[in-house]
C-alpha cells in the first residue's frame, strides 16, 4: 500500500532519537526502502517532503510533527518532543562542527559535462526543447582592463530548427528573429556564507548578454538563511540558480528560474567575442546552423553518460 510524505517522515522519526532535516529524514528513509512505497511522480521528493512537513507544522494543530531550529530547519516527532534536551540543537551543530570536512579534490571544469547533460535533458529546464552549451575557456581570452568577471564558464542556446517548420524559420528571418534563445552559466563546486554573493555577482556580470543567466552549483549549502537569501537575489536580479546533484544527476533541479530577458546586450556580445575565440565561434556555430536549418553537435559540448563520468572523474572526491 502505497504511503504519503508524512507517513514517510513519521517513521523515519520514530527510530530517530534527533530532530532530522527534511534531507536527513529522506536518506534515512532510503536506507530503509521506505521510498519503494511512496506515491509520488516528483523529481525532487525531498523537497516535496520538506515542504509539507513546513506546511504541516504551521498550519496544522493536529500535526504529528514539531519543528526543531532553523538554520537548517529540523523536524521531530511531537510525541516525543518532551524527551529532547533542551540544548538538543547546539548539541547537533557542535557534534556537525567537529566532523572532518571531506576535501573536495575534483576540478570545477568537471561539472561541465553534467551541466551540459542537465540542460539537453532535463525537462524543468528545457521545457522539452534541445538546448546545447559550449564551454569557454577563459585561458583563450585576452584579460586586459576590467574584464575578469566579463566571461562566463559555460554559454547555451536553443533553436527550434528540429521543432518549427522550414517555412516558418525563412519567415523568422526576415523578422526579428525572436526564435533564438541564449543563455549564460556560472559554475561553482559549492555555495555556502562565505562565497554565495561574490558568485551570485560574477554570474550576474557575466550574464548580462544573454536571454538567461545562472548561477550552478553542485553543493549548496542546506541552510534556510542562505536559501532565503538566493531567493531574494535571484528575484531582484534575475539570475536563476541550479543545483547539481551527483548523487543522482537526473535528480539534479532548477532551485529558482532565471528571469527572462527580451533583448540582447550587443555592447557585451562584441566585447565578449573580441576577448575571447571560444565565444567567437559559438555564435559562428549558431550563424550556420541556423542558415543550413541543421544543428552541429559536433561543435559542442558532447552529451555523454553523466554517472560514468561521475563514477571516473568525481565519485570519491568530494
């Protein structure tokens, strides 16, 4: 019989003596197989599964839950509530303080393959159209005067070459070509207090030429303030943010869309393609796509099998 998030929150609870993060709670259910039984179709059920537990314990006096802290929000049973130490939560966070930080010892240009897998084939992103991306070796560009954060590490675009009918391109043409759609990435091994604004800023300057721009990481940290904070950034500048999971890369999610723009800035465009060849022949690439109405895969980033890739260059590294 198939059983709900909170079903599913409430047993992990009961064989926990700690308050759980909505993270937490849904590893521990998977240790027990306790997801075979759940009835859901998401792509992120844990954040399915935080959001009601939040929900649940403001709005409803009946709750069976009770929440613990908040940065990062807990969650524990009510019925055992008066069994918790009072300091229960600093307890915790000392016990997480000294646990050794594993290393991260992979190199950011990994996470590039998956981003290309990401945007080609996740659905909540691409809204089922082929978007292909092209990496941009800032080692090619020439860095003079003020443009360090000028360039992005990833670029991307979409064409509905496979998608509209010829005619109708040829139509597009002689318009204003609105068909085309560029986007912009910023990648990042982790976001955390300590570096989450100057990456948010790098990826809003690098991005100001594009239809979409985003911030991507593959460790964010799970901690309300920041989220709330992202959030906050993401609405006031437009930038979106993406987290990859490598744990599950298809599982991997767009935390907050980018804001789309309806014109390009040219001025940077120029400036970007003078500076650097990789951005140069992206646009090349894109020019003769368009004009043989046939996208080159071959002039950008491959799509490979993005668990072998993980399994080979970053499993055991971070």
């Amino acid at each position: 019989m198939a059983i709900t998030f909170k079903d599913f929150a409430k047993e992990v609870l009961t064989n926990s003596d700690i308050p759980l993060t909505p993270q937490e709670i849904w590893d521990h259910g998977l240790n027990q197989s306790l997801d075979q039984q759940l009835k859901s179709s998401g792509s992120t059920p844990w954040n399915t599964l935080g959001a009601q537990l939040f929900v649940d314990t403001r709005d409803n006096e009946k709750s069976f839950f009770v929440k613990v802290g908040k940065r990062p929000a807990r969650f524990y049973l009510k019925s055992k509530q008066d069994e918790l130490p009072t300091n229960i939560i600093e307890k915790i966070e000392e016990k997480e303080q000294k646990t050794p930080v594993k290393k991260t010892t992979f190199h950011e240009r990994e996470l590039h393959p998956l981003l290309a897998y990401f945007a080609n084939a996740n659905p909540l992103f691409n809204r089922g159209r082929n978007i292909y991306t092209k990496t941009i070796f800032h080692e090619k560009s020439t860095k003079k005067g003020f443009n360090e954060w000028l360039h992005p590490d990833m670029v991307g675009f979409y064409l509905p070459i496979d998608d509209w009918n010829t005619n109708l391109l040829d139509f597009n043409k002689i318009t204003d070509n609105n068909s085309l759609k560029l986007f912009s990435f910023e990648l990042k091994i982790k976001l955390d207090k300590s570096n989450y604004r100057e990456s948010f800023f790098q990826a809003v300057s690098n991005s100001t030429w594009a239809h979409e721009g985003y911030l991507v990481a593959s460790n964010i940290a799970n901690d309300d303030d920041l989220l709330s904070e992202l959030e906050r950034l993401s609405m006031s500048f437009g930038i979106g943010i993406i987290k990859l999971n490598l744990d599950d890369i298809d599982s991997s999610s767009v935390l907050f869309h980018a804001r789309k723009r309806e014109n390009l800035d040219w001025e940077t465009m120029n400036k970007l393609s003078e500076k650097n060849p990789d951005f140069m022949k992206f646009l090349q690439d894109i020019k003769i796509d368009f004009e043989s109405k046939r996208i080159h895969k071959n002039e950008y980033d491959k799509i490979i099998d993005p668990y072998k890739h993980i399994e080979d260059k970053i499993a055991n590294k971070y």
